[in-house]
C-alpha cells in the first residue's frame, strides 16, 4: 500500500505542477470505506493522515483507536448524512463535506452548539442535478451556503461535488470551482480514483481516492 501511496502522491503532484499550482495545495483523503482498521493502520504507518469514510456508524467502529494512536489524522465524512446521525457526526468527524439541505445544517448547527465541537464543513452541490444522488442544485447553492453560514453559523470552508458516472467530469470540476470562487470559499472536494489528476487541473483543493490505494472494495458492512 505504501507503493500505492506514493504513486496517487506523484500523480497528484505533477497533475499540479502541470497547472501551475503547488503540489502541497492539494490534499489526498484516503477513502477507506468498507476497509478494516488494520488496512487503514497501514496507511497510517506509510504517512497518510486524512482519511473519509462514508457511513458514520461504520467510522465509529474503526476510528476511535486509531484517533487515539495517532492524534493528527483527520477524518472527513464524505457520505450522506441523516440527521439522526448529526450527533455522532459531529463528535467524531473533523470535516463533514455532505452538508446538503436546511434540516441537517439547523441539526449539525445545533449538535455544534451542543458539544463545543466545530468540524469543518463543506456543502455538497449536486452538479449533475441527478434525482437519486443528494446535494443542492447549482442554481441554489449560492443562497444555501449564504443560509448556512449566516443563519446557521456553520464554519463552511468549501464545496464538493460528486459528477454522473456517464458524464465528462471536467464539466462538473469547472463548475464547482466557480461556485466556490463566487462565495469566497477556498476549498474544494472533487476527484477520484478515476479522475482526480483532472480535478487537480481544475483546482481541486481536496481529492477523495479510494480503490488506487485499497484496490477493490470489500463488502459493505451491515
């Protein structure tokens, strides 16, 4: 896995060299979703500290131990949030990139206030405006983020978004960086494992890879 590692870290690298940007510029989030603890640990030892996790319950059962054995990794959640889960969001995630509708902000806001934890937030957008998929609508974003910064006082940092399977990502990656750079926001999750040199190009701030360094997902746990 370190050879994988260092291998996404090159690709990344000269992806933003190649764009004029600074390579440090660019963060890698692990996605380690139905991987072990232990898959994980290796990763850890070879360096990577950001990691993402898709299902809240799923992160509870693998990432305490590992908090507590290496202080500095930060864990992003970057699936969709039900609001009953706000609560445990909250207390173990550092990011949360799926802010994506009035109901979970005012929850996460109030969870936020509750136990004097802030994680760092980003809003979802839906770019393909796919029914099945959640995020807000491009022509919404703007006044969704201005809500959830003004009304609800989330700390957002940035956007994410997550391109139809079918459709030229570039498209997707252009338009979220512009919604990003319109509201002042500084950060921005986009790219995969099989696109994220791409994203990089369009200034992706944060990229979330999962099976470049993992390989094949095993199953989804119950």
């Amino acid at each position: 896995m370190s050879a994988a590692l260092a291998e996404v870290r090159a690709r990344i690298a000269a992806a933003a060299r190649a764009a004029a940007r600074d390579p440090a510029a660019v963060t890698l989030v692990a996605v380690s979703k139905t991987h072990g603890a232990e898959r994980v640990e290796e990763l850890l030892q070879a360096g990577q500290r950001v990691f993402g996790e898709n299902r809240v319950q799923e992160a509870q059962a693998k990432f305490p131990g590992l908090k507590t054995r290496y202080p500095d990794l930060e864990l992003h959640l970057i699936g969709p949030l039900q609001t009953n889960k706000a609560r445990d969001a909250v207390a173990l995630f550092d990011v949360i990139e799926s802010v994506d509708r009035p109901k979970l902000a005012a929850e996460l806001a109030r969870e936020m206030v509750r136990q004097g934890r802030r994680p760092a937030c980003f809003v979802q957008i839906n770019t393909g405006e796919e029914e099945q998929k959640a995020g807000v609508a491009p022509g919404e974003a703007d006044a969704f983020i201005r809500a959830c910064i003004e009304e609800h006082k989330l700390p957002v940092v940035g956007v994410m978004c997550i391109p139809p399977a079918d459709e030229e990502p570039a498209l997707h990656f252009a338009l979220l960086a512009k919604i990003a750079a319109r509201n002042g926001l500084k950060q921005v999750s986009m790219g995969m494992s099989a696109d994220y040199e791409t994203a990089v190009r369009f200034g992706a701030t944060h990229v979330r890879v999962g099976s470049a360094l993992f390989g094949a997902r095993g199953p989804v746990p119950a």
